[in-house]
C-alpha cells in the first residue's frame, strides 16, 4: 500500500529547501513515505517528519531532517529547537521545524553538514572545489 502525499507541492517552505539541497553536487529528490526526500547515493535531508510522544504521533509537515555531523550532534540534541524523529532518530537523525521567516543560513548549513554526512566523497570534493 502507498504511501498518502503529507505535503503540498506549492509549499513556499518546501521551495526554500528544495532549492538549497538541489543546489548540491549530485543531489536529486524523491518521494518516500509520503514525504519528500533529497538524496545522492543515500538520503541526505527530509522535508517533513514525525514523532512519538507518549504514544501519540506528532506530525511535523514544515520540518527539515537531517543527519549532523557526529561533532555538532551533542550540541543539537541540547537544544530545545530540535527534537528525534521517529524511526531515523535510533540512528542519529534529527528533525529541526522550519516557517517562513526562519533563519535559512542555518538551515543551509545544517542540510549542507547532512549532505557531507552522507554523499559519496567525489561529490563532497565537488562541492568543497566550488
């Protein structure tokens, strides 16, 4: 079974994500479990997540999840802005609620250490020769 879309393709918040993480060496999007995904070989970031709070799901449809660089992921886990999404976040994933106004050089950082997390090295030296 499917599957059901959980967003909307004219999303001005999807369109600011979008553009960052395409702007990457390499990077593609798909749909995945209803939710936009952007990936080289491996997903990088998530537009859009949730999580399980005393047994109830939370939706998160204006979010980003991401993979941090192992150095920043002690510090990102402290602060109250980011919390664990459901099924990524066993394996280090975070997810970060994002809105129009927000502040979108962090949000480029943060996709673009996710990305470094995960793209394969060539595409990492691409992106490191621009």
């Amino acid at each position: 079974m499917a599957h059901p879309i959980m967003f909307d393709e004219d999303d001005p918040i999807l369109a600011r994500v979008r553009a960052i993480a395409l702007g990457l060496p390499g990077a593609g999007e798909k749909v995945s479990h209803g939710r936009p995904h952007f990936f080289t070989k491996r997903t990088f970031c998530i537009f859009g997540g949730s999580q399980r709070i005393d047994g109830e799901w939370v939706a998160h449809d204006a979010a980003l999840v991401i993979k941090p660089d192992p150095a920043d992921e002690p510090a990102l886990r402290q602060d109250p802005r980011f919390w664990i999404p459901a099924y990524l976040g066993p394996s280090g994933w975070l997810g970060l609620d994002l809105d129009a106004n927000g502040a979108w050089d962090e949000v480029a950082e943060l996709i673009d250490a996710s990305y470094r997390v995960t793209a394969p090295v060539t595409l990492v030296r691409q992106l490191d020769a621009r």
